[in-house]
C-alpha cells in the first residue's frame, strides 16, 4: 500500500466517526480530486508526490460541508456540473425522474417536443433532457440569482433556454404548448428542519429545500402552472420527498382538470416523483 492509500483509509475512519454517509467513497473522492487523477489511480500516485492539502479538505468534509461545495462539481446522469454555494447539489434519486420523463417523452412521438424545468438550480435537468432527448426545445426558470450564477455556467454553450423568474408565473408565451412540465421543487416540510441532514440544511439554499407546513405549498402552485402550459395530453413529472407519497398526485385531480395522476418509486423502491397527464377536452 502507497502512502495516498494509507492516508485514505485513516481519512476514511474520520469522516466515518463524523457521521459523513459515504466515508470511504468520500475519502477516495477527495484524494483524487487533490492529487489530480482518477478514484482508480490513487494506487499510482507517489510517496513523495502526496499532498498534505488532502488533510484540509478531509477536514472540510468532516465538518459535512458538501463533497460537491468541495471539488467544484458534481455528476448527474452523463453531465458534469459547476456547483457550489447558493445552488441545490442535485441527489442521484432525481436521476429516476429525468429517466421517467425522457422516456415519456420518447413515447410521445413529437419531432420536437417541448419541454420546461421549473425550479432549475443547477439546470440539471434541464441539461439531461436536452442531452438525451434529440431535438427537444428545453426551456428552464429558476428565481434565485445566487442560484443563476451556476446554471448559466452549466447551461452556457447548450441549448437550453435560461430564465431568471418566478415558476409559477413562468413562460407566459408558452401557455397551451408544452409537452413535458418537469421540477425537482423544494418540498421539505418546515417542520422537519432539525431533521434535514447537514449537508442540506447547513448548505443547501432555503429556497430550494423549504415548503410551507407540510412541504407542498410550491407543488400546489405548479400543479396549477403545468396545467396552463400544457397541451392538451401532455404530462407533468414531480419529485417529492419518499414520506409525501400519497399525497401529491391527490392535487392534480380529475376536477382540476388531470388524469392518469400516478406515484412512482426511486432506486430504493420508495416513493418519490408523482405523474399525472393533461385532460383531453
């Protein structure tokens, strides 16, 4: 064993006693990021090239500061991403979603559908929909503008159409035309804040994690934001946390003018993103 992989192990244990969720991947994650090679090549690295800043972002982690906020980047899907404070670190569980929507999307059979993120962050999912789904038109909002300064460097080069606004109030001269309503919103009820894992709470804008008393003021508002933009048959995806399952696709209800409204589960078989289709007139 070279003297990185000793450190690494050591590093791991101390993120472990911090109560870091990953500790060895974290480890690992960080020893790469420092030294400039890949997670497999840390066996590679010289005794006589480690870096002793090693010790200072194992230091940061420790504190549970984001391994994202840490190295600058995180991935999603195919996409690297600039992240940092300010901006939402997108989570591997709204992977499923993105997933979910672009083969809905796929199975509509629109040369060029059209497409909206609300609620973008990062543009996560604005940028995969617009990566694997050939064609569409990707149209993405977000409010904040601490926020922005990440999403127009993901987004800067590609594709998506970026705006600073409102969701709720979003893409007025879209009304009636979009084929997919996508958002990862926030939707953490208020009362759940001591709960929330410091990573999030400690780090994770407010804006983007917080949602009135039970978490779904901000879903209440999209339903009714999707349902303008759509076109008649077009379908909305929302995530939402796993406890929430249930609750959410009772909002957008046959009287409001939805069908089809269905959960689904993530990786781990847990409820976590509601689907519903536009109304035929």
């Amino acid at each position: 064993m070279n003297l990185l992989l000793a450190e690494v192990a050591q590093a791991t244990q101390r993120l472990a006693d911090a109560g870091v969720p990953s500790p060895r991947t974290d480890a690992e994650e960080l020893a790469a990021f420092v030294h400039g090679v890949k997670r497999g090549e840390l066996h590679s690295v010289k005794d006589s090239d480690f870096d002793a800043r090693y010790w200072e972002v194992i230091a940061r982690r420790e504190q549970r500061e984001p391994l994202q906020h840490i190295t600058g980047r995180a991935y999603f899907r195919y996409l690297e991403l600039q992240v940092g404070p300010g901006v939402f670190v997108p989570r591997p569980e709204t992977e499923s979603v993105v997933g979910w929507a672009i083969d809905a999307v796929r199975a509509m059979d629109v040369v060029e559908p059209c497409i909206v993120d609300l609620c973008t962050g990062s543009g996560a999912i604005a940028l995969a929909l617009a990566q694997e789904v050939p064609r569409s038109r990707v149209h993405a909002v977000e409010l904040s503008e601490d926020a922005l300064v990440w999403t127009r460097k993901n987004v800067a080069g590609s594709r998506v159409d970026l705006r600073q606004g409102d969701a709720l109030g979003a893409f007025p001269d879209l009304d009636g035309q979009v084929d997919l309503v996508i958002s990862n919103p926030p939707y953490i009820p208020l009362t759940e804040w001591e709960y929330v894992a410091p990573e999030a709470r400690d780090y994770d804008p407010e804006l983007a994690l917080f949602s009135g008393e039970d978490g779904l003021d901000l879903i209440r508002g999209i339903e009714r934001t999707a349902h303008r933009l759509l076109r008649p048959g077009g379908v909305v995806v929302i995530e939402h946390a796993d406890t929430q399952g249930g609750q959410v696709p009772w909002i957008f209800t046959e009287e409001r003018g939805w069908a089809d409204a269905a959960d689904h589960p993530d990786l781990n078989n847990r409820p976590r993103f509601a689907t519903a289709r536009k109304a035929l007139p």
